[in-house]
C-alpha cells in the first residue's frame, strides 16, 4: 500500500514540473576553460591570462568583459600559474 503511495506522490511531482524548459547556455568553449590574456604567442602560449571577473553566459559576453579589461578572450587547455599553453580565440555569435 505505501509503494502505490510513493509512486502516486513522484507521478505528481513529475506532472507539477514545468511543460517547456529554457534554452540552455551556449558553450563558450568546446575544449578547455574561458580565459581573459593579455598576449598570445602564435596560439600555442598565452601570457597574463585569468579567469573572467564575472561568469559568462555567452561567448559574446565573454568577449565584451575581456576587452573591457584590455585583454583578449581565449579558450585554453591547459591554464597554468597565469600563463595557459594551446589557446583559440572565442568565436563570436549571432544574437
């Protein structure tokens, strides 16, 4: 009796959750972490490079905070000390 309880209970649940659900955040960067760098050498190595001052919810704003600060917005690997090795730029959206 008490199984058919909690299986009455999680099947209202289940129909009290909302019918659509938001879009998702865009992936920033598909390999790697969003960082901010003040200089690139030949995309391999990034120089002064630290984490966005606030979380970005979109590779446009991550772009627009970095450049705020003076520096350019990167994808890397591998982020190390302030440095990072194997960057990309952060491509640009249509919004």
């Amino acid at each position: 009796m008490q199984f058919f309880t909690v299986i009455a209970a999680l099947a209202a649940a289940a129909m009290a959750a909302p019918a659509s659900l938001e879009q998702r955040q865009v992936p920033i960067c598909t390999s790697g972490s969003p960082l901010c760098c003040a200089t690139d050498v030949l995309h391999l190595a990034d120089l002064d490079c630290a984490t966005p001052a606030t979380f970005p919810t979109s590779p446009n704003k991550l772009i627009a905070t970095c450049s705020a600060a003076g520096q350019q917005a990167k994808c890397c690997l591998l982020p190390i000390l302030g440095q990072a090795l194997i960057c990309s730029n952060v491509n640009p959206t249509a919004e």
